[in-house]
C-alpha cells in the first residue's frame, strides 16, 4: 500500500456531491448579486410572501394598485373613527368645504335684514357640518326658489281671496254698496287709520268683513243729519240718511220682507221709496 492513502467515497445521497445552496453563477462560478440589495428581515419575509421575483414585480404591483383604487394616494381620504376627531376638518376640506364661512358667498338682497341674518346662519351652519362649497350655494337657491314659488303662490290665492270677498260684499249690499262703503271710510278715518292700517286689517280679516266691521261703527258713532218728515211741518226728526241706508240693508236680508216687496205690497213698496229718498237726498 502507499503512503498517500486515497478517502473513501461519501455514500450519502445516492453518492452525488452534496447540492450548492449559493445563487449559481453566470459563467465564472462567482454567485449573482441580490436583485434586492440589502432589506431587512422585515422586508425580505414580504417580498417572500408576496412571491416577488425582481423590482419588476414591485412596480407592477404598485401600477395595478393605483389602477384598483382609480386615484392616486394624494386623492384618497382617510375617514376618522371618532366624530369628534380633529382630523374631520382636513376631510372636510378635501371635500370642498371653504376655510372659512364667508368661502360659500352667499348674498341677500340689498336692506334685507331678515335675509341677511339668514344667509349668515346658512354659512355658518354648512361651514360646522362640512357642507361643500358648492352643495351649500345649490341648497340657498333652492330654498330661494321654493320661498318664491310660496309667495307667488299666497299673492295669487289672495288676489282670488279678494275679489270673493268684493263679489259677496255686493251682493249683500245691493244699492246701498257704495253708500255703505262711504259711512266704512268715514269710520275709519274718525279712528284715526291710514290706508295702510286699513289694508292690514282686510290681510287678516277679508274685505267683507273689514268694511262690514267699520260700517257698523259709523252706523253706531255717526252724528245723524236731521230729515224732517215729508211735507214739512214742524214734527219730530226721524231718520238720518246713514240710518235709511242701514235700514234698507236690513230689509233686504228679510226674507218675508223682500217677497211683499216682490209681489208689489203697496206698504212695502211704499216704505222702500220713502227710505230711498232719504238715503240718497
């Protein structure tokens, strides 16, 4: 035997030299560089579980990322958990609330001092609950919108309102309509009303019962101009023209009275002449 003695053959693994663990080489046996550099554990163990084989897969990653969401990351809004969490007012924004109140310019007519407040409030209100910009605009002029069609509308009912009244206060009045709405004036003014107090009490009470209401004042306060009975004669004064007017309205509004009328009653017909002459001297 020599003296160089020669190793006995590994018999493990079926005999076969035992498998490299080193990233194989190109050509020269020296092992490729890491298409990842230096990571931390961290990061390698992500890359492991997303299966990524290069920087090419990250990148494809991300592109299909920003295609999932639609929008880039600057884009996307983070929702707070709690309501009271400051971080709302960044969402707000984000959403198109203006800094501050005065951003939705809202205006009101020129001396609307209601409108004014209003529009003031409306600001501020949208403003602490995050109302966009211009959500908040659209609402005022739908609220405007709505006001207006309303007051149109109240006009066109009261125009109709009014002229009910006028019709059925004629028809209670008769011929004495006119004679009736002078003694109302004349009340009114005795009061000391102007025009417009007047319009305001027919705004609430109608035209019918406005003048109804002063005639019966007139009627009841009038100083009576004497009329001294037919054919002279120094008797007893007996009826004012207002008081005649007023009688005639009420025989009018009798039933039994209007039909002797209506079927010539001399007493009757007698009794209308005599009070018409002296309404109306």
């Amino acid at each position: 035997m020599s003296d160089t003695e020669t190793p006995a053959a590994d018999t493990t693994n079926g005999g076969a030299p035992p498998a490299s663990t080193a990233t194989p080489s190109p050509a020269g046996g020296t092992p490729a560089p890491s298409p990842w550099g230096e990571l931390s554990p961290e990061d390698k163990g992500l890359v492991g579980l997303k299966g990524w084989k290069g920087p090419g897969d990250v990148v494809a990653a991300y592109r299909n990322l920003e295609s999932f969401r639609g929008v880039p990351a600057d884009r996307l809004i983070k929702i707070p958990e709690k309501p009271d969490d400051p971080e709302w007012a960044k969402v707000w924004g984000q959403l198109g609330r203006p800094e501050k109140p005065d951003g939705y310019e809202l205006t009101s007519p020129e001396g609307d001092e209601a409108g004014a407040a209003l529009v003031k409030l409306s600001a501020e209100t949208f403003h602490r609950y995050g109302v966009p910009r211009e959500a908040g605009r659209a609402i005022v002029a739908e609220i405007a919108r709505f006001a207006g069609e309303r007051q149109k509308a109240t006009e066109e009912a009261a125009v109709l309102r009014r002229a009910d009244d006028e019709g059925q206060l004629r028809k209670n009045w008769g011929d004495a309509y006119d004679a009736n709405r002078q003694v109302a004036g004349d009340a009114a003014r005795k009061l000391g009303l102007q025009e417009a107090d007047v319009v305001g009490l027919m705004g609430t009470l109608g035209i019918r019962r406005t003048y109804e209401l002063f005639h019966q004042i007139g009627m009841r306060s009038a100083e009576p101009r004497t009329v001294r009975p037919e054919g002279g004669g120094g008797g007893e004064p007996r009826w004012s023209p207002e008081m005649a007017r007023e009688k005639i309205s009420q025989l009018k509004q009798d039933k039994e009275w209007v039909k002797r009328y209506l079927d010539n009653d001399q007493k009757a017909l007698d009794e209308m002449s005599r009070l018409h002459r002296i309404a109306f001297p």
